[in-house]
C-alpha cells in the first residue's frame, strides 16, 4: 500500500479575460470614476480587485469574459512517483502547477498535500543582478525554501555542481547567461522537499548541462521524492515519469501509465493543426508588446492541404506590434512528435522590415520550405518572437502540426527513411575506370 | 478517509494574517532584507552615510526656515536641532519604511508568480533597511545631544517601548497600502504627496503644544503618530507627555488601522499573482 501525496479535489480554476476584465493591473481611477454607481451597491466592492468574483457578480452589466483555465480536475500522486503532465499550449498544464504551488488559489475545489512543497517554476527564483553568486545561493535557496543551515551545508556541492567557483564572489550581473542557469538550477537541484514541482525548466542551457540536469532529476526520483513534471519534450517525460497526466483545455483527459498516456497523446495530436488565428488582440498569445494574429502552413498542393514529400510548404505568421520602435523578428522552430528540435529558421534582417524599429501595426512573414527537405513524419511548428535579434519575447509551443506523407517512392524501398529530415542533396555519380589488370572478369582473383 | 494531506481551497472567508505560518518564513524576511540592504547602496558613494545627511539638512531647512520667518514652532527650552531631531528620527523611520514597504508587492511581482511564500514577508522586510538607517539616526541623535548638552529623563526607559509601537505604526500602514498598490499601481504615485502631508500634519519639525491649538487637539491626536511622535521628545528631551485621552485616541486608531489591515491584506493577497 502506498501513501497519497497529492490530492485534487474538483479543482477549477477561472479567469477573466477581455478588455475591461484583463487589465495588466487595475487603475484606481476605472474604481473612482465608477464610483457613484457603485456607491449605491456596496463600498466592499471599492477595495476589491477588477476581476474579483464579487465584482463580477454584483456589476452584471460588466461584460466579464469568463474562461476556465482548469475545470473538474480529480486525481492522486503516490508518494516517490514522479508524474509527468503533458497537453499542448495553454491546455493548463501551468495553471495546474501554479496552484498546486500555491501561487494562485483555485476558484473551486481543493487539493492535499503532505509535506513540503517546492516549486520550481524558473531557473533563478529571487537571482538579484548586484548579489554576488554566494549571496545569491543563499537569498534564492531561503527565498525556494531551504533555511540558512541547509544551504550551509548543501553549500559546496551547489558551488561544484555549478561549475561557477571562479566567480562566486562576482555580482551575477557580470555572468554570462549560461552561468546565470547552472548557478540557479544547482541552487535548485539541491532542494530537500518531499515534492517538487517543476516546469520546463530544462528547456534552457546548452547541451551538457541538460543532461546533468536530467541526471540530477533522476537522481531524485530514485531517492524517493514525489516530482510532478511539466515538459515538452516526450522523450524526457517518457525516460523520468512513472505515470502521467494529460490536459487538454482545462480538462483532465487521461492519466496512467507514462508510456500509455504520451502513446495516447501522441496518436491525438497527430491530428494535423494547419491555421490557428486570434481576430481580437486582447484575446491572443503574445505578450502587451506584440501579439500573433495567426499563423498557417500550406502546401504548393492544389488544394493547399496535401503534404506530400514532393511539395514546398510556406509558412505564414502574421503578428501585431502594439508598442511602437520595438526591433522584431519571427523565429520558427520544427519538431519532430516528441520534441527533438529540427531546424530552426529567422527571417533575413539586411535590406528588409525586420532591420529597424516596426512601427505598430499588423506584419506578416512568410517563409519558404523547399520540397525535398523534410521527411515523412509528423512536425510540431514552435514560434518565438524575438527583440532586438537576440531576446525572446515569447515562445508559443505546438502553434502547428502537420504530418508529410511519402507519395512517390523513389527507389526500391518502402520502409521509413531514417532521420528527421530528408533533403535532397546532390550526388555525382561516375566510372573512374577499369578494375586493376590482376582481377579477373569473375571476381576471383588469378594467380 | 485519513490522511496526513493538508488541503487547500478558495479562501473566501477574511481572515487575520496567519502568524504561525510567518514564523515559520522567519529566515524569507531576513533574506528579503539582507538583498534590499546589500543592493541599496552598492552604486551610492557615501553609501549609509545617506542616514546621516537627510535628517541633518531637513533640519537645517526647517531651522533657517522659522528662524528667517520668526517662528516659533517649539516652546523653545531646549535647541531647535535638538526638538527637530526628535522628532524627524523615527518620522523618517516610519516614512521609509512605510513607502518602501507600499512597492513591496509591486515590484515583486515576477517572484509573486513563481513562488509560494506568505505575502506579508514582502511588506514586512522592507522595514529592514529603514531599520539599520533608524539605528545609524539614533546615534546621530545622541551626538546632537550630548553637543547641545542635553540629557535625557530618566523615562528614556520607554524608549525601547516607542520604537515597538512606531514599528506597529508602520506596519498598519504598510498592510493597507502594499495590499492597495499591489491591485491599484496608483497608490505608489500619491504616496509621496500623501507622506509629505503627513509630515506636516505630525509633530514632526514642530512641537504640538507651540502650533495646535488646545481645541483641535483631539482631532489631531486621531493621527495615531501624533501622539507617538510627541512621546519620543517626552522620553529624550522632557518634553510634556500628550494627555490620556490623546493617547487613548491614538492607540485606539492606529489598532483599529493594524487590524483592518490584517484582514485586507490577507483577502487580497491571493489575487497578487493572477493581476500583476
């Protein structure tokens, strides 16, 4: 018999959006100005957030925009099992992790807990630029929830896993962003809680110091901890997790087994995603600066929607800039079904729009696939935009997913093709000559 | 069923803040306030030197000011410098700790979305840095004196107990107004007009006895400082006490501030993370 870890209860959680119920923070002044009318009502209402059920609920007339980022959500953790959640892009998987983490209360339902809790929602929670890397270690250690005689003690093997000795007594300011990451996740791997609770946070750092993430990740599911595991990459999730959830729109799918689940999931998502478009900007993805309006892939096909081996794609993004001055560029992203990284393209900068500062406005970029690049497999689009040519204002996961099928075998081989993609590249083939004088014309060799 | 599970929910209920839970996130405001000390002064040249040169040159302002415009804001038995002083310290203590603590939630925001802790850790170590420049003023405060040789009474015993109850002062201010400027930013653009009226409307460079009259001193001592700040120059330099009544009029508002602001801040803390 094993111990329940976690518990959740009908958990649901409601958000406001629209314009007048999404504000980035309320002004005192909406408050004030409604405030005659509203005096009549209640002055409780006065104190109370825009967006507060209350508000809602008293001021009818107040076209609120209701949106259940997660509806009726039941499920058990055991203890030691390491879960994975996956679903696509704003199905609630972070939400999920939110409350569980106690950031933001759920709007209905509860959930259990036995423990402590820590959550690891970003690489370098509470890092301050003008703190040097020791200082750092034990301000964001406290801040995670270690206490100072923890960290003294954990102290040596974070400066070791880090790999910044060097430079522990130089504000983090003057690191390099790699250092900034495996400063904070050693800060964070060294974490003593009974669950932990993680998003994505292997998605940064180069190559190597994934992998010693994903060591160190192991290491603590062995030791028996409850982790509850957020990522896009199925690979990670298949190799870590025992079971798994899967979320899709705010609703609790599936859950079981990991292999299962990310089998089910991915036999979903096969489901090909061609064109998804916002026509309210207050309503798409992106951040107040610059929003996506839509995003497509069509096939040099007839009809635009035949993916075959022998057909150029084109991509369309089309994105509005809502502060003026801002440099930015699209950047695509292909993945394969469990999230290996394919290429990765930009628009070119010289002698286009994407040079200088865009004024506000609506812009579209198109791009070109050649046929005979990819291969007949299934691809995940992943968009960032990008400021100034090297920040990332956002990154928008699973936008699109298209399935290129093999059409026209071009040789005696039917079988799948290995690889992620499958260029056509140009071969020479010529006769150099006759075989040497001692070869006899059959293969034997004379003597 | 039973189980060890501790369960979590909507909270809908007002509730006082949960002490127990902040002792347990004792160490969070002593590494809240440890980055905002260390951070402070790190570009600043003279660094806390900053605690000494405020008070000095408001008093110096305020000194030039009544004595050009023949004035008479103290009853005038002991130094301006010293009487100013007096009551300047802890004022600029409560100032900025109080408009420190009011950016808390604000200017976290980005950790309020990542990590779980209680709110109140925010507010509450803001005052550590105002703390150590209260400490480095008192001693200011000192020197002054003994320049001016003057001697305290012997009920500079209360002292101890004046800075405990300023700190609760503070602390009923900084609940109301961090929870208000984490939800309406434009409480950070009134606070230094609203800090500024308060230094006029407290005796800060200005004895009470010498400039309110007797009639409108109920009113005034409703503004729990007021009485508070009269107590200081009562303990250091002999200064009349406020009366009962008056101190009876300040406890009760600044009780009656503390605790509304236990119950606000704890009902709006959880909407923090979802409207930053």
């Amino acid at each position: 018999m094993s111990l329940i870890a976690i518990r959740a209860e009908q958990l649901s959680k409601q958000y406001f959006i629209g314009s007048k119920d999404n504000p980035a923070y309320g002004r005192l002044s909406e408050a004030v100005v409604g405030l005659p009318k509203k005096l009549i009502q209640s002055t409780q209402r006065w104190l109370l957030p825009r967006g507060h059920a209350a508000v809602a609920r008293a001021t009818s007339n107040h076209k609120a925009t209701q949106f259940w980022a997660l509806k009726d959500i039941d499920f058990e953790v055991r203890q030691g099992d390491v879960v994975g959640i996956v679903g696509r892009n704003g199905a609630g998987k972070s939400t999920l992790l939110k409350i569980l983490s106690r950031i933001t209360e759920p709007t209905s339902g509860r959930f259990g807990i036995t423990g402590r809790v820590a959550s690891l929602l970003e690489v370098g929670t509470g890092f301050h630029p003008e703190l040097t890397g020791r200082e750092n270690i034990y301000v964001s250690g406290v801040i995670l929830g270690m206490t100072r005689t923890e960290i003294k003690k954990r102290f040596d093997r974070i400066v070791e896993f880090s790999g910044v000795e060097k430079f522990l007594d130089t504000p983090v300011k003057r690191y390099s962003s790699g250092m900034q990451v495996r400063l904070g996740f050693a800060v964070a791997a060294h974490l003593e809680s009974e669950i932990l609770i993680i998003d994505e946070v292997l998605a940064v750092g180069d190559a190597q110091f994934q992998k010693k993430c994903l060591g160190q990740l192991s290491t603590v599911a062995e030791s028996g901890r409850t982790v509850v595991f957020v990522s896009h990459n199925l690979t990670a999730v298949n190799a870590l997790c025992d079971s798994a959830l899967w979320i899709e729109a705010g609703r609790l799918v599936a859950t079981g087994p990991t292999a299962e689940i990310t089998s089910q999931y991915l036999s979903r998502s096969t489901e090909q995603l061609l064109e998804q478009s916002w026509p309210d900007p207050t309503a798409a993805p992106g951040t107040a600066a610059v929003k996506l309006k839509r995003i497509a892939v069509h096939s040099s096909s007839t009809d635009g929607r035949h993916f075959v081996l022998g057909s150029a794609l084109r991509l369309e993004i089309e994105f509005w800039t809502m502060t003026a001055g801002l440099t930015l560029n699209p950047s695509i992203v292909l993945q394969t079904a469990d999230g290996t990284p394919v290429l990765n393209t930009v628009p070119q900068f010289e002698g286009t729009l994407l040079d200088k500062p865009l004024e506000t406005g609506l812009y579209q970029c198109t791009c070109e696939i050649p046929a005979g690049l990819l291969n007949d497999t299934l691809y995940r689009v992943q968009l960032y935009m990008i400021r100034n040519q090297s920040v990332a204002e956002w990154r928008l996961d699973d936008l699109l997913c298209f399935e290129i099928s093999d059409d026209q075998p071009r040789s005696a081989w039917f079988g799948k093709w290995i690889g992620t993609v499958r260029p056509n590249l140009q071969w020479q083939t010529v006769r150099l000559g006759q075989l040497p004088q001692s070869t006899s014309a059959d293969g034997t060799h004379a003597q | 069923m039973r189980d060890e599970l501790t369960y979590f929910g909507a909270r809908n209920d007002w509730q006082l803040i949960d002490l127990r839970e902040l002792w347990k996130f004792r160490e969070l405001i002593w590494a809240f306030g440890f980055r905002d000390l260390k951070v402070r002064y790190r570009q600043a040249v003279v660094g806390i030197a900053w605690a000494v040169i405020q008070p000095v040159m408001t008093i110096i302002v305020f000194g030039v000011l009544f004595s050009v415009m023949h004035g008479k804001p103290t009853s005038g038995e002991v130094p301006y410098a010293v009487t100013g002083l007096c009551g300047l310290v802890p004022w600029q203590f409560f100032a900025a700790a109080v408009s420190q603590a009011t950016l808390s939630i604000a200017s976290n925001s980005d950790l309020l979305k990542k990590v779980y802790f209680p709110r109140v850790v925010l507010p509450l170590s803001a005052f550590v840095p105002a703390l150590v420049d209260f400490a480095v003023a008192l001693v200011l405060l000192v020197v002054v004196m003994a320049y001016f040789a003057v001697l305290p009474s012997w009920q500079i015993v209360f002292l101890p107990l004046l800075i405990v109850a300023t700190l609760a002062c503070a602390a009923a201010f900084a609940l109301w107004l961090s929870a208000l400027n984490g939800i309406y930013r434009d409480v950070q653009f009134a606070l230094p007009f609203l800090l500024q009226l308060g230094m006029m409307i407290c005796p800060v460079v200005y004895e009470t006895d010498a400039v309110i009259p007797p009639a409108w001193q109920p009113i005034y001592y409703l503004n729990p400082l007021a009485g508070l700040i009269q107590c200081y120059r009562a303990v250091l330099i002999g200064s009349p006490f406020p009366s009962a009544a008056s101190l009876a009029i300040s406890s009760f508002a600044v009780t009656a501030v503390f605790f509304g602001g236990m119950l606000y801040f704890r009902r709006m803390e959880r909407h923090f993370a979802d409207l930053s």
